[in-house]
C-alpha cells in the first residue's frame, strides 16, 4: 500500500485527538475578559493540569471543588488528558499511584471514553497502567469510531518507545484482535499497516509471528476469562455460616457471572447480601454461604463478561465444626397436577403418583431423620406458578446439613429447546403462554440452587419429562453455561411418553421409584437407600418394566458428587452414618458402573476408600490451620496492644482469643460453673518452674478474669467468661492458643 506525507499527519491528528497540541475545532471569538473568566474557572484549570501532569495542582483543585469528570468540547475529561499528556512528565510508578487513586478513592468513571470513543486502554503509554486497566474489566478488544483497536492506539502513539514492545506484546499476549481494519475517510488501514506506517520494527514481528497463528491462550475464541482466586479464605469455619470470598482480575474481555459450588453442587449467593469490594486495585466477590459439618469442597469458576468463556476451576477444602440445633431434617416438595386451566391437558394419575411417592418417602425416611417436612402440592389452587416458585424459595434458611427432595407429576414440554414445567394456571399450550405462565428451566433452578444444602434429589415424573433432565443437569453441567451439578432423574426422555396407570393407578415411574424407596434400590444390602441407589434403581428397571407392556420408556438421569442416605429398610437395626459422602467425578463413574454391572465388592471398596481419605483430609486441614493460627497469634503476641505477663508467661487478647506463650503441654482442661456461678474454662499445664503469679483482671468481650496460680511441679489457668463457652486449643512450639467459641 502506497502513502503520502498528507495521509500519515491525517492518521495521527484523528489518533491523537485530545491532546493539547490536537487540532480542536474552530471556535467563535468571545469578549477578552470572558474568555479570562472562563480561563479561571476551575474545571478549565483541572484539564490544563492533568494535560501537563501536575499531580499537586490536580489533587488541590480537586479539593477546592474542580469537577473530577469534566468534560471537554472533545469529549475528553481530566483522567483521559492525565493519561495522553501528563502521565509520562513524572515517574512512571507516581503516575499510576495517582492513576489508581483517582479511580479506587475519587470514584473516577474510568469506563468512558474520550474523543472519538478512545478508551483508557486506547491511549495508555505504560505496560502496568494497561494491565491495571484491564483488571478492571475494561474492554481490550474496545474501537474507536474509525474501528480502530487499543493495539493500533499504542501502535501510532509518539510517546512510546519505538524500540520497545512491551505494550504491544502485552495486548496480543492478552488476545487483542490482530485482523481489525480501521477506516479513516477513504483510507483502510491493518495492524500490519499501522506498525509499517509508525516504523515499530519489534511489534512488526510479533504481529506477523501472530496473525495467522494467535498464542495459544487465544485459539479458542480470543477471549480470555477472568483470573480467580480465594481471597482471605480459612481453612476451618466454627459456624455454619462462612464468607467465602474471591479475588477476580479481569484480563480485557471484563467479568462476567462468577459460580460457586458447594461440594459439586451449584450454591446461589444472597442478592441481597452478596459484596463485590473494590480494595486496592482488587475486585473481591463474596459469598455468605452455608457449609455442612465437616469437609466442605469449595471450586468456584468465573466468565468473561458475555458469559461465553470460563475460567478454569479452582478449590478449596474447608472444615467446619460447630453445634447444630437439630439433627438433620429431610425436606420435600412432592407436587402431582390433574386438573388445569385448560381441561385438555387434565391427567389422571399424577395426584396418585405424588401421594404414593410421598407416603412412601414419609414411612421410610422418618427413622433416620430428626423430621420429614413433606409438603404435598396437588389441588389446582395450590400447583400454580407462584404457589411452587413460592414454596421453593421458602426453604432458603434451611441447614447445609439438611436434605431436599424435589418431586413433580405434571407435563414438561420443550419451547425453543428449552423445558417448561406445566403448572395448573396454563390456559393453553401455545409457545408464548407457555413461555409466560409455565415454570422454566431458569426459574427451577434458581429456585433450587437457592437452597443452601447440596444434599439435593430432583425427580420428575413428566410427560416428555427428559428434556428437564438434559437442561437442567448434563446440559448446564456439561456446557459452558451456569449448572447446578446435582442428582436428577426422569420419568422419560424428551421423545417418549411417560407410561400412565402401570399398577394400581399408578405411572411405571413413580410405582418403581416407590418399591425402590422400600428396600429394592438397596444394592450393597446395607440396609440404606441412597440418593444414587435410588436413582440408578429406576435407570435400570423402568425399561424392564416398560417393556412388558409393549412400551419403550428410557428414563434420562444424572448423578452429582454429593451422596446422601434418603431410606431406611425395615427392620435394619444397625448404624447409621447421616454424613452425606462427596465423590469426584472420577469416583461417580466409578460407583455407576460398579451399580450397573452388580459389582458389590468393587462398589463398597470405594465407598469406604472414600471416607478414609476424607478422615485424613480433615485431620490434615485441621493441622495446618492450628499451624496458621498458632503463627498469627505469635505475630499478634508480639504488637498487640492488650498484651501482659505473668513473669515470663505472656498472654495476649485478639478476636475472642487467648494466646499462650508457655511450651509445657495441657495436663488437664475443664469447662464448668462453679460454686459462684461463675463460667470458667480452667487448664492444669505441667511445669518446671516456681515463678511468682498474679491475678491481673481485663475487660474483653468474652473474659472477666484470668487467674494463675502455682501447683508446684504443674501450675493452673482459669479464664471466667462472661456466658458459657465451648472452645479449642492449638498447642505448637511457640505456645497454646485458645480460641473461645459461644456455647
């Protein structure tokens, strides 16, 4: 392509608008004295000091009242002229300190953009204020109103360094589309054209190296995900209840939904209490989450801000230990719709199926759980739309360590591939009534994911009912899309009618799901139901039983990682575990194939492999955390304000908790109310020494008094606490560190 010397000034006046030195539109002369006036106005005089870098006067103006996000005739304001202009007139470090104050304490609208529709990124003249932008979210892939990329701004920008690339690496690194053209009047320029035209040899190469063969990150697509990271998170939780919280850097293409998974299955955060922080340059999410006693597997993922492209899984196992109110209570919802609004599509069995599903559910499951909550939806009234979205989200409080089982006997039909619930309010079964008064795929599992346990079974008993399966557990699970991750089976697949009035008035699917209930799914004769014994039972025997009656009905299932106990055979005496078992992926296909081919020995080998490995994993966290703590409370010992001694013993306060620093081992602890009536948590420690103790009183949240007193070869610590406490201790080299927790 041939240029002249006029079309290289055209490409870098319209590349360069804002600047100071840009050529501006031509303006009408006014009266000397106003246009003094206008001078010395103090938004005039911000943009003046942000185009020459002056971080002092921007900073004072800024206090006297100057309007942060003035804007120019240009379209240009303060941050964007500090950027094109003032940036590179200091330190490059000082420029972009101020850069993130402007954008994390002033509240800067850092997403607009300039002249022309320039983005920050645009104009950006240092590698690390670009990153710094990109963590942000802003879009590395932004034009301009020419379709010119952030890799042609800094392409054509004369104040970069024309011998280094850094910038230009960094942007394809990061996926920058390199077959952009821009337009400028009748002029079509490439990238190829912009690095020949502004003679940057480096980035030449790179953009050639590149073009027809991206860097490996950016084949699939060009769009990088978010990175992510657990921010601040424990390794052990004392309460149910626990904030999880992730550190997200977008990486140009901004931040879409960020998914968190509780023990496999997908946990909805609290719209309402959910934080997203901005801290220092971090973009931190947080869940309030509920986690079960014990081992907990956290993985959470996040996408690009189209929701397209996912990041990769990370993990973090959790312990926690706390007292519960109850012991664990099962939760179901067992709906079955005969009657509609449009009397055409009346069933006949479904209230049936519901009724035996859930007296059958009731009579086995009531011996293992502390209390079966059945809630049976079956009259017209009662089986709407709103009545089950209702119900369902009416069960967001209950414990992580409870149980939910979902059963429906309706219509499921599929509009524009996607599956719908039919409630009893549907007048007709035209697309768009469907769409408007029918329960979808989204709304269901919403509302579930809404429910804070992961022990979750969802069963549906529909006509065409398949297409529920495929949407809601190996679609979502197995698409890039958001999944809930959790068992699932039903009557039928999405082409298939399910068989109505098999056996008593009742359909193949619910009749069998009943015998399964009672014992039959029992397959290792353990004298237990579980979630996946129930449903691989049904997977199994449904197109037997189908087949007798000249039907072909092939129920379509999933299993997740979470396995829980739903029934108890009759007359089985022995122990019961309520601990629900999580298993990886690779152990699921296991246990399924070992269930299908009747493998018993196999199917308990890793059943009990399962809870050993779990057993040391807690052990192992548990470790490591009192290693954690035991170094912060060290590190606390030696600033903390409410610190003092009992000769050369020290004793320090910090969140509720006593630090120790004492070698000798615990010889004895109790935790009573004495004759007093006093709460005291007292510890015997053996020791060698005779060294003088004093009584010293501290006003703290959970302490009164703490005592000490010599018993010769041994000496004893009484704490008196304000109310009754349970609590824990972690002995390590440095000391004992006693965490108090409320009773």
């Amino acid at each position: 392509m041939k240029f002249n010397i006029t079309n290289t000034i055209l490409v870098l006046l319209v590349l360069l608008s804002g600047c100071s030195n840009s050529v501006t539109p031509k303006t009408t002369l006014v009266p000397k004295q106003k246009k003094q006036e206008l001078k010395q106005t103090l938004d005039v005089q911000l943009i003046k000091a942000s185009r020459k870098g002056d971080i002092s006067k921007i900073k004072a103006l800024i206090n006297e009242g100057a309007n942060i996000d003035f804007t120019t005739k240009d379209g240009n304001f303060p941050l964007y002229d500090f950027i094109v202009e003032g940036y590179n007139k200091n330190n490059s470090e000082k420029s972009l300190q101020f850069v993130k104050w402007l954008i994390e304490t002033k509240g800067v609208n850092y997403k607009r953009n300039g002249y022309n529709n320039y983005s920050l990124i645009h104009v950006s003249q240092d590698v690390k204020l670009t990153e710094y932008l990109i963590s942000l979210g802003l879009n590395i892939n932004a034009l301009t109103v020419n379709k010119a990329t952030t890799l042609m701004g800094s392409l054509a920008s004369p104040i970069i360094d024309y011998e280094n690339a850094t910038i230009q690496e960094y942007l394809i690194n990061h996926c920058v589309d390199l077959n952009q053209t821009a337009t400028f009047g009748t002029l079509n320029m490439t990238t190829l054209d912009f690095a020949t035209r502004f003679k940057r040899t480096k980035a030449l190469d790179l953009i050639k190296k590149y073009s027809n063969n991206p860097p490996k990150q950016c084949q699939n697509g060009g769009i990088l995900p978010p990175k992510i990271s657990f921010y601040n998170t424990p390794e052990t939780f004392d309460s149910e209840n626990a904030n999880i919280s992730i550190k997200i850097e977008a990486q140009g293409f901004g931040v879409g939904d960020v998914i968190l998974f509780i023990n496999g299955t997908e946990i909805s955060e609290d719209k309402d209490r959910a934080l997203k922080i901005k801290r220092a340059g971090l973009r931190v999410k947080t869940f309030h989450i509920k986690l079960q006693n014990g081992l907990n597997e956290i993985k959470a993922m996040a996408y690009d801000q189209s929701n397209t492209v996912r990041s990769d899984a990370i993990l973090h196992n959790v312990v926690a230990e706390y007292e519960v109110n109850h012991e664990p209570q099962l939760h179901a919802i067992v709906i079955g719709i005969d009657s509609f609004k449009d009397s055409s599509l009346n069933l006949n069995y479904a209230e049936a199926d519901a009724s035996l599903f859930g007296t059958t559910l009731f009579k086995r499951s009531r011996a293992i759980f502390s209390k079966v909550d059945i809630t049976y939806m079956k009259k017209e009234e009662g089986t709407t739309k709103e009545a089950i979205l209702n119900k369902l989200h009416s069960l967001k409080n209950i414990s992580a360590n409870d149980f939910f089982v979902f059963y429906a006997a309706s219509h499921g039909v599929e509009v524009n591939n996607k599956f719908y619930l039919v409630t009893s309010n549907v007048m007709k079964t035209d697309d768009s009534t469907i769409k408007k008064d029918a329960i979808s795929e989204d709304e269901l599992r919403e509302a579930i994911k809404a429910i804070p346990t992961a022990n979750k079974l969802i069963l549906f008993d529909t006509c065409y009912s398949g297409g529920i399966n495929d949407a809601i557990s190996k679609k979502l699970a197995q698409s890039s899309i958001k999944k809930l991750n959790l068992t699932s089976i039903t009557a039928a697949n999405s082409i298939q009618t399910a068989l109505e009035g098999y056996a008593d008035g009742h359909g193949i699917f619910t009749y069998i799901l009943s015998d399964a209930l009672d014992g039959d799914a029992d397959i290792n004769n353990d004298g237990i139901v579980q979630s996946m014994e129930l449903v691989n039972y049904a997977n199994k025997m449904v197109p037997i039983e189908a087949k007798r009656f000249n039907h072909v009905q092939t129920p379509a299932y999933f299993q997740s990682g979470q396995v829980f106990n739903i029934t108890k055979l009759r007359g089985y005496k022995g122990p019961i575990d309520m601990k629900p078992q999580y298993f990886k992926e690779k152990e699921i296909k296991k246990l399924v194939k070992y269930m299908d081919t009747n493998n018993i020995q196999a199917l308990n080998k890793v059943i009990n492999t399962n809870k050993k490995e779990t057993v040391k994993k807690v052990i192992k966290i548990k470790k490591e955390a009192a290693k954690i703590e035991a170094k912060k409370a060290e590190q606390t010992l030696k600033t903390a304000d409410k610190k003092f001694t009992f000769g050369k013993s020290s004793f320090v306060f910090n969140d509720n908790s006593i630090f120790l620093n004492i070698k000798d081992k615990i010889k004895k602890h109790f935790n009573f109310t004495d004759t007093k009536g006093r709460h005291l948590v007292v510890f015997d420690f053996y020791s060698d020494k005779k060294e003088t103790r004093v009584v010293q009183e501290l006003d703290t949240q959970k302490v009164s008094d703490i005592y000490m007193a010599d018993r010769g070869d041994w000496y004893r610590v009484t704490l008196q606490t304000k109310s009754k406490q349970s609590y824990e201790h972690i002995i390590n080299e440095s000391g004992i560190y006693i965490k108090l927790k409320n009773k």
